[in-house]
C-alpha cells in the first residue's frame, strides 16, 4: 500500500470515529430544512440525514445512522465540506464526488475541491462500496431538494 493511499485510509477511519454532524438537530425557527432516510440494503446501511438553510445559504447538516466505517465517515466529511456553502455549492460538490464513485478509478479525485473527500477515490474500485461512500451524498441531496420543495418545511 502506498502512503498515499495509508493517509487516505486513516483519514476515513478517523472520520468514522469522529462523526462530525452525527445527531439530528433540530432546525432554528425560520430556518428552511428538508430530511430524508437513505437505507443501502445490500450492506444495511443507514442514515437519516437533514439539511437546514436560510436562503442559499447551508446552515447545517446533521444525522443519524449506522452503518460501516465507509459510509459513516462519508457523512462526516460531508458535514465538514458543506459548512458554509451555498446550495449550489454543494450540489456540485455531490456531483463531483459521484463522478469520482463511478469512475472505477479512472478519475483522480481533486484534494482542492473535495478535501477529505478525496479519500474515498480508492472506494470506487469497488462497486460494492461506492453505494456505502455515497449513502450520505444522496441523502443530502434529497433533503436539499426537500427543503427546496415549496419553501420547505420551516423550523
């Protein structure tokens, strides 16, 4: 194994460990946030994940889950990437770290943009694995696209 691929490991059971953003919060009133369950059935991996918003603006995510360390480190880098994005922002952030989970290790992942994230290149060799690395990515989406769904739902 190669150190590269030795820091990025660490750096996805460290996150495992650490769980940044594990706990639903609840919303600050007025605050806009959208939630959805994710359940990955072929491993059992879950996550109940909510995204808070005021404007454009990602003012937090937090979950709850369980699952293996892949997928639970996954929703916490994700946790550290969002923080103070827009949802623009993030969206293309998904879309970024989903190109790298599909690409079966043809397509370097960009430490500049994806930070943390980035560790999880090495996941996508392996079919089985990405839908664990992306649970949280999907996930964060939908509940985006809740919290965008008529005004979503108001804290």
């Amino acid at each position: 194994m190669s150190d590269l691929e030795q820091l990025y490991q660490q750096i996805i059971l460290d996150h495992s460990k650490r769980r940044n953003g594990e706990g639903l919060v609840d919303p600050e009133p007025g605050h806009s946030w959208g939630e959805t369950h994710q359940h990955n059935p072929v491993c059992g991996d879950q996550i109940r994940l909510r995204v808070e918003t005021v404007g454009e603006s990602i003012q937090r995510i937090s979950w709850e889950g369980d699952g293996c360390s892949i997928s639970m480190a996954s929703a916490s880098v994700l946790v550290d990437l969002a923080a103070g994005e827009t949802r623009e922002e993030l969206v293309a952030l998904a879309e970024q770290f989903r190109t790298v989970m599909r690409s079966r290790g043809s397509v370097e992942a960009d430490e500049e943009v994806l930070g943390d994230a980035a560790a999880f290149a090495g996941v996508s060799r392996f079919p089985a694995r990405v839908k664990c690395a992306m649970l949280a990515w999907v996930a964060a989406e939908q509940a985006l696209a809740a919290a965008d769904a008529e005004g979503g739902q108001k804290g």
